[in-house]
C-alpha cells in the first residue's frame, strides 16, 4: 500500500486476491486417501474463522508433487462448491514441464478455479528467455489470472526482475508470490510493473508491505489468518503501531510453523484442533511428540494456543 503523502489518503492498490490466502494443506483419510469432505469442510474453516479472502490448492503445501492430476481436479471441485462467492479458489498447477502445466491448468480452469498459481520450473534451471516462453505459454492457455510464484531456494532459478517486468506486460499475469527473500528486487519490481505482490513468506508480509506488497500466501495463516488481515488491514489503514504490535506478536508462529516442512506442522495442528488434516504422503512423515509440543509452545508464544 502506497501514501500518496505522510498523512494524507491512501491510494489503493490492486489486489486481485484479496489480502489473505492461505496455502491449504490437502486433507487425507487415515490410509491415505483423498479426504474431499474434510477438504470443504478445511476451506469452509479458513474462509469463515480465518478470514481468507482466497485460498491456494494444490500447492507444495497441497502436497502437490504426491497427487495425481486427478486427484487435483476433484480437490479444486470441492473446494471451489464449499467457498461458494464467499472466496476465490487459486489452483496450483505449476510443474517443470510446459506442457503438463497447460494441462493442468486447463483442467483447473474447467474444474471453477478462479485462478493459477504458477511456480518457476524446478530442477532443470531454465534461462531467463525459458522463464519467459513457459509462464507467457501458461498465461495464453487459458482465460484465468495468473500469480507468478517466484522461489529460487526451492526452484533452483528465480524470476530476475526484468523477466517479471517483461511478464507483467501480458494481460492474465496479475500477481507474485513472492518467496524470493529479497526486498530489494521486490522493490524494484513493484516500482515498475503492474503486479499485485503477494509475501510468500509468511514473517517478512509487514516488511513486504513497505516496498508495495498487497497481501500474503500463508502456511501459518491456517491459524493466524485472522490476525495477519488484522495486520495488513492496520497498515493501510496507515496504524503501523498496531501492524507491528501485531507481527512481533505472531512471529513465533509465522517462523514456528516452518521448523520442519510446513504442511507436516499445519497437519498437526488441525488435528489438534479437531480438523481435517490427516497424515502426510511420503516422502513426508508426520510430526514427532517432540515437533508437536514445540508446535503448542510456538502458537501460544503468538497468543494463539492449541487445545490440550
């Protein structure tokens, strides 16, 4: 959010998103199995208690890289029949191969999402020039917006700032998820193209916020989804005591919930909760008594404690 000057209005910015969404996790039965109604049940949670102005499926935190497209399709469907008009439903279909991407996305997109997420092509490292042709072929396969998802430390590669501006000219990519760790070239990237950013790293969303950011893509926002709004919803309001107050508050959670892998902790923690969850696909393994109990002691830190 942007100050027109030091006390005077704010001038909006575009968030074609929302504020808040969170990466859900993909709920499974006690054998493994794709748990749909827990999955509505999840999304109906995360829009009415959380706050979420949208949710992201079948993301990493989805457990993506162990669903079958299929199960993908059907996960979009339910998901998009729980929220209903009450948030909008971003699909994850990004892979490193183009055309598998396409399909995916244009399965999403007759599945109801209302938007993709596209992760940079991990593992085989293209160039700059195979960023472009890959994200422009994604973006002309179908009619949704597209949100980037820029995450060299898991990628390999990330979107160089003139990549992005160069995209940022093609009318259906609206968006980063931005989990670069580089303020910086967030700033130079905001201070030149039309692109709603978005933190992709849940404990740098207020510091993201002063360089142009409009929002987050949280893991942790499974339990502080509420609260993070709160704190987005301060800062533009131009609050930043409260917007501060509130982020040293919840930083125990935004870094606590990632002391493993991310979905592992969230899993545990809704089951705590007495929410859909379930266990974790392999290569993944569940949280130790151990992971469990720091997990209590990092959400009561942020004033947001498990039910014993």
């Amino acid at each position: 959010m942007t100050h027109d000057h030091l006390d005077g209005p704010v001038r909006t910015v575009s968030r074609p998103f929302g504020r808040v969404l969170t990466a859900m996790v993909t709920p499974f039965t006690a054998d493994g199995a794709l748990d749909l109604d827990g999955a509505a049940r999840l999304a109906d949670h995360l829009v009415t208690e959380q706050g979420n102005d949208a949710l992201v499926v079948n993301g990493t935190t989805g457990e993506s890289p162990t669903t079958t497209d299929a199960e993908k399709e059907r996960l979009i469907r339910a998901v998009v029949e729980a929220v209903g008009d009450r948030a909008r439903v971003v699909a994850g279909v990004g892979t490193n191969d183009t055309r598998h991407t396409i399909e995916l996305a244009t399965s999403a997109e007759k599945a109801g999402a209302h938007g993709l997420l596209v992760v940079t092509p991990y593992y085989n490292k293209p160039p700059q020039t195979g960023l472009l042709r890959h994200f422009t072929a994604v973006a002309d396969a179908t009619g949704l917006p597209v949100m980037l998802y820029d995450i060299p430390h898991r990628s390999g590669v990330a979107i160089e700032i003139e990549t992005l501006v160069q995209l940022a000219e093609h009318g259906r990519i609206v968006a980063v998820k931005d989990a670069k760790g580089d303020l910086t070239a967030t700033s130079w990237v905001t201070s030149r193209a039309e692109l709603a950013y978005y933190s992709g790293e849940d404990s740098l969303t207020l510091p993201a916020l002063a360089v142009g950011c409009v929002g987050v893509v949280g893991t942790s926002t499974h339990f502080t989804g509420a609260e993070t709004k709160r704190m987005i919803e301060a800062f533009d309001t131009g609050d930043t005591g409260t917007a501060l107050a509130l982020h040293r508050r919840l930083l125990p959670l935004f870094t606590g919930i990632f002391r493993t892998q991310g979905v592992i902790l969230v899993k545990a923690g809704l089951t705590v909760q007495g929410l859909p969850g379930g266990p974790v696909r392999p290569p993944l393994v569940d949280a130790t008594d151990g992971e469990i109990a720091q997990l209590r002691a990092d959400c009561a830190a942020a004033g947001l404690p498990l039910p014993e």
